[in-house]
C-alpha cells in the first residue's frame, strides 16, 4: 500500500506556501525508516546503512540521514562533492561507481572512503589515482539469473556491474600483493525486491563466497554489503516489506556461515526503501481533454518525474480532498511534454478531477527528482522539506529559464 501517513490537508497547505509542481518529502518519515532498518541489523554490531545519494541527491536530506545514523554512498564527482559538503568520510562513505572518470577515484580516496571496485580493470586505475587502500570491496556479478529478475535490473548475466567470480580471485590476489589486508565483498543483483527473500538470499551467496576468498587469498573477509533494492509498495495491492524479519532472516543465514563470531559486518546501501515512500510529488490539474480517451493534464510532466515514462513505473495518484471519494472516473493523467510516454498513469480510475485540484503522486521519494531533466525546455521543480514541527523549508528551488540558458556558451547570440 502506497504511503498515505500525511494528511491532504499538509499538501493543500504547502501549495498555498509554494507554486506547483513541487517534491514535498516528509522528513520524520525518513529518519523513522533509517532507524527502523538499523534497528532490524542491530544484531550486527558493525551494521552499518550507506544511503544511496543518487536516490535524493538533496544535502539537506542527506543530512537528515547522516543525523539518523547513517552513511553515504556515492557513485559520481558531484555525489562526492555531497559527502565532503557534509563532512561525510572514512568508512561513513562507500565509493561505488563503474566506467567512472579516474580522478573520482582520487576524490574518493582523498575523503578516505571505502572503494567498491567494479572491474579487475579498475585496479591498475585506482593504483594510478589515489592509491591501494588497506580494506577494499569488490563486487560481484555472479551471471545467469537471480530471483524474479524485474524490469529495473534484469538478469545478472545482463548486467554491466561487478566481476565474474574467477576475476574476484584474480583482483584479491593481485590486491594482496599490492598491500590490502581486508575485503568486502558486494552485489546488487535486483532493484525494487518485494517480500523478505532478497537479502537474505544475496547474503547466502556473498557469506559463501567471501569464506572461499578468504581462504584461497589469506585475507581477511571485513564486510557483506548488501547493497540496494528492498522493494517499496508502490501499488495497492503491493505489501511493504517486513524489515525486521529480512534483518532476522539475514541473521540466520550469518550464523549458518560464521556461527557465534561476529566479526564481518553488515552494510546496506538502500535508497528507495529510505526515502521513497516519503516523497510526494504534487501538481495541479491544468487541462481537460476528452478525445478517444478521457485525459487529465497536469502542470509536472516527466520531466519531473521520468520513472512512468522510462520502465512504466507505476506510481499511485491521490487527489486532495478526494481520498475517500468513489472512483467513478478513469483516466489517462498526463504532462505537457510533445512524447506520448509523458503519462503518470494510464486507464487509472479516479476520482472525478477539477482543474484546479491538487494532484499527489505518491512514493516520489527515490530516483524522482534526481531523474529529472530539461527535455521539451520543461524545467525540474522544487523541492519542499516537511518538518517534524509542522513547518515547510524550501531545500532546492525551482529552476528558472535562466537556468536553462546558463550552460550555453559560444559567441553571436544577441543578449536574452
Ligand atoms: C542505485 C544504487 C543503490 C540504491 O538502490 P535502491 O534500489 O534505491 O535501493 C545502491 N547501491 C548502488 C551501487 C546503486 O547504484
């Protein structure tokens, strides 16, 4: 069940506050589920969440988390950039990104963050720019298929990301000899995982694996990083997961593999599962068009939020004031962009729709701003904090036509 924890009453006051389309992301929400997962892994008393800053790349969210207890992981220049805004180093910040420039890997190490090698490659790279550190994580692409598979990763074997496990053992040797004394060993194998079988299944494998690197290297096996992809209710009939019971679950399976020692610890690296229930994106109805089909047009597009346009994400829609009303309506909801994917939903039944009525599109906490684009010279929108006193605090404005403008460079255009 998508998250209906905030009133309409709070939208209806924050649209009276801030023009539509905005973000409006509910900040004890947040740091209620950062808690509520670290809570689930206390049991592992080196547990430690990484939030993945590409989901909300916002600094004053990633402040909230980081005041909850948790890490960050960054996968980019501008991500990092975050990280060192917020003080944010050492083995508070994992460094996971692939075919990335090779001075990110300076940037990273100069913060002294934990470095997530994504290819055997990658070695000479980092020996090259910044340096071998002393604990290292790889990660692993083990092939062929693992769970259900979903729309937003695929199948390992389709992936980009990680090594085979013959080039795991390979880079640990390689390592060993260039001085690392610990390991990590991570996998993100499936995005968006439903149920409570994800985590401990990918832990299962990565226990079994880091104990054989351990022994074929001499290594120390430091950490598991579980990476991202605890799923979200986006739809109705979805069950959010059951996050202590994956923690239980997991447990399980690390005393299945290291019985009463508790010496590697557990990293998480979730970004959906953190924010996204807690992020709404809310728009007004601007335009009503009946042709062969009964269309709702609002003032967001895609270009606010990309997810239904690119893998058709479902994303459930409330209208203020309507929550209760029958869904007598159904409709197409769509944005202004001259694509025909520009569709929040499709033969969605509703509640009739007033132009004027705010629009709330729900669970937009995770890869939704941070998607967003300029396609169509449409422009990305605000984003609002709701704070835990009732308060509104703008954290990024809306971008203007001044900013569409300011990267364009080159002489002979008369002046704006
Ligand atoms: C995107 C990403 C995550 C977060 O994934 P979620 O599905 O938001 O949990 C974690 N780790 C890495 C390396 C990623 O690229």
């Amino acid at each position: 069940m998508p998250n209906f924890t905030l009133a309409d009453d709070v939208f209806v006051r924050a649209a009276a506050q801030f023009p539509t389309p905005f973000y409006l992301y509910d900040a004890a929400g947040m740091q209620k589920t950062a808690r509520a997962l670290q809570e689930a892994f206390s049991w592992n008393p080196r547990f430690k969440e990484y939030f993945a800053v590409k989901a909300l790349p916002n600094p004053h969210i990633g402040r909230l988390l980081v005041g909850a207890g948790c890490g960050l992981d960054c996968s980019s220049h501008c991500e990092l950039m975050i990280a060192e805004l917020l003080g944010v180093k050492g083995d508070n910040l994992m460094f996971s990104a692939n075919a990335m420039p090779p001075q990110e890997f300076a940037f990273a190490r100069r913060l002294q963050g934990i470095i997530n090698l994504d290819d055997i490659t990658d070695i000479d790279t980092l020996q090259q720019n910044g340096g071998i550190p002393d604990t290292i994580c790889l990660r692993y692409n083990p092939g062929g298929d693992f769970g259900d598979g979903n729309a937003i990763m695929g199948s390992p074997r389709d992936s980009k990301f990680g090594m085979t496990r013959p080039q795991l053992s390979e880079s640990l040797h390689r390592l060993k000899a260039l001085g690392v004394k610990r390991f990590g060993l991570h996998a993100f194998l499936a995005s968006n995982m439903l149920g409570e079988v994800y985590y401990p299944l990918l832990a299962r494998l990565l226990f079994e694996t880091g104990k054989e690197l351990q022994a074929e290297t001499g290594l120390e096996l430091s950490f598991v990083n579980l990476s991202g992809g605890v799923g979200i209710p986006y739809r109705p009939t979805d069950a959010a997961p059951d996050i202590g019971l994956i923690g239980r679950r997991v447990e399980t399976v690390y005393r299945e593999a290291f019985g009463s020692d508790n010496s590697v610890a557990i990293k998480t690296e979730l970004g959906r599962y953190v924010t996204g229930p807690h992020g709404w994106l809310v728009a007004r109805a601007r335009h009503e068009k009946r042709t062969h089909k009964h269309y709702i047009g609002l003032d967001a597009c895609a270009s606010n939020l990309l997810r239904p346009a690119m893998y058709g994400a479902y994303h459930h829609i409330s209208v203020a004031g309507k929550r209760d009303a029958e869904h007598t309506h159904t409709y197409d909801i769509t944005g202004a962009l001259c694509e025909n994917n520009d569709k929040f939903a499709i033969d969605r039944a509703l509640p009739p729709i007033e132009l004027g009525d705010l629009v709330i599109i729900h669970d937009a906490g995770a890869h939704a701003h941070t998607m967003g684009y300029q396609y169509n010279g449409r422009l990305r929108s605000a984003e609002v904090l709701y704070r835990p006193d009732g308060s509104f605090q703008l954290i990024r404005r809306a971008e203007t036509p001044e900013d569409y403008f300011a990267t364009l460079h080159g002489e002979g255009l008369p002046a704006l």
